[in-house]
C-alpha cells in the first residue's frame, strides 16, 4: 500500500555476482555463497544498483 507512486530507482538483476566476488572473503552469518547463493545474489544486485544511482 502507498499513497503515492511508486518510483524504482534503479534495476539491477545480480548477474555475474559469482565473478565479481571471486576471491573475496564472503560470510553471512556463518554461511557462504554455497550455502545461501541468492543472498549474496541479491546484495551484489543492490550494490549494482545503488552504484548507478551515484554516477
């Protein structure tokens, strides 16, 4: 429910998350991307997003 429209900033879809993060340290609450990959997938596809709202 909004009383007022609703705008996306921005799409992103998470795609190449697996690539980008290579190599990188990734844990979430003691699980890894293997564990939970649509986790890592949607915050790597925020990130994605929130950067091209700055440039």
């Amino acid at each position: 429910l909004a009383l007022t429209d609703v705008v996306l900033a921005a799409d992103a879809d998470g795609d190449g998350w697996e690539e980008a993060c290579a190599g990188l340290p990734l844990d979430h609450m003691g699980r890894g991307p293997g564990d939970d990959p649509n986790f890592f997938r949607a915050a790597y596809a925020a990130g994605v997003a929130a950067r091209k709202l700055v440039r």
